[in-house]
C-alpha cells in the first residue's frame, strides 16, 4: 500500500522571478538585521565590562576620600543597572549569542561577573594565574602527560608546592621540598 503524502501548501503557488528574488531578498534583510542585532548586543556588553576594569583601575589610581566614598559607588551603580539591562533573561535569535547571554547572566546573578567591584583588592582578570599554570602545562605536554590520575595528582601537587614556595621567595628550594616530603607540610 503506498504511503499517503500530505499535499504541499507551495504545490499551485506560481512566482514570478521578480517575486522570488523580493523573498530571497527579504529574508537576507531579516537575517542581516539579526546579526546586526546580535553583533550591538555583543559589542555592548564587551563596551560595559571594560568600563568595569576601568572604573577598578580608577578607584586604585584615586586616592580621593570623595571619590571613593562617593563618585565610585555612584558609577559602580550605573554601571550595574546598565549590564543588568543588558543581560536580561530573553529569548535572542541567534544560539551562540544566547549562549553568552546564559553563562554571562548566570555568573552576573550569582555576582561573580563584576566581583571586583566590590571586592576591591580582586585582580580585575585572572592573567597572572594563568601565567602562572603555563609552565606547568607546557612541562606536561612535552612529557606526554600522565600516564594514569595518581600520576596526574602527583604533578599537579608538586608543582603547586613548587609554585607556592616560589611565591614565598623561599631562599632554598631544594631544602624546602625536602621539609615538604618529609612532614607534608609547607615551611614557614
């Protein structure tokens, strides 16, 4: 028995090449103005987070009373309302875009995007940490990596003792990681 198939709505629409070419053309405009709305949205939120790192800067760099009791609160204010404005839960078109919006207005709720507006001695990126992973990832990529999840640990513990006694300007590393082994505890 053969299947039944559902007739096509397009099946006696007759279009003209000229009305054909103002569909197509039509939906490009649609398309274009999307993008163009997905492209202000993306820009502005990146125009707010910069403003962000650098009201941080200039609350470091002012060492005004009035200024920090006053003028910086008052900024900081604007600018949250501004990015809350801006990341808004709603429906955008285009999926990466919405993305972005998700994880961006996520850590926003939870205060995590702009924390160090609030806690004033945070970095305002976490640049210095990741240079300071690099050399230990670099380290396990020439070496192949860990071969099992201990050994992953192992390296991992080791070099963030290492990491930390540098941190502390321990005169004498090699001593230092010997303590370690020994007692399992940093030295004072």
């Amino acid at each position: 028995m053969p299947a039944e198939t559902t007739p096509s709505p397009f099946k006696d629409m007759q279009l003209t090449p000229d009305q054909l070419r103002e569909l197509v053309e039509q939906q490009h405009r649609r398309i274009q103005k999307l993008e163009t709305q997905v492209e202000r949205l993306q820009e502005e939120i990146d125009r707010l987070l910069r403003r962000a790192c650098a009201l941080h800067r200039e609350y470091h760099d002012n060492s005004s009373p009035y200024f920090r009791a006053v003028q910086f609160p008052l900024k900081r204010h604007r600018l949250l309302k501004r990015l809350e404005e801006h990341l808004r839960p709603r429906k955008l078109p285009d999926r990466a875009a919405q993305t972005l919006l998700n994880r961006l207005g996520k850590l926003h709720q939870k205060g995590h995007l702009v924390r160090f507006l609030f806690e004033l001695d945070l970095e305002t990126t976490n640049n210095r940490a990741e240079r300071a992973l690099r050399g230990p990832v670099i380290a396990r990529k020439l070496s192949y990596g860990s071969r099992t999840t201990a050994g992953a640990y192992a390296f991992s513990a080791f070099s963030s003792v290492i990491r930390t006694l540098r941190l502390r300007d321990c005169p004498d590393l090699a001593g230092a990681l010997l303590e370690v082994f020994q007692t399992g505890m940093l030295p004072q």
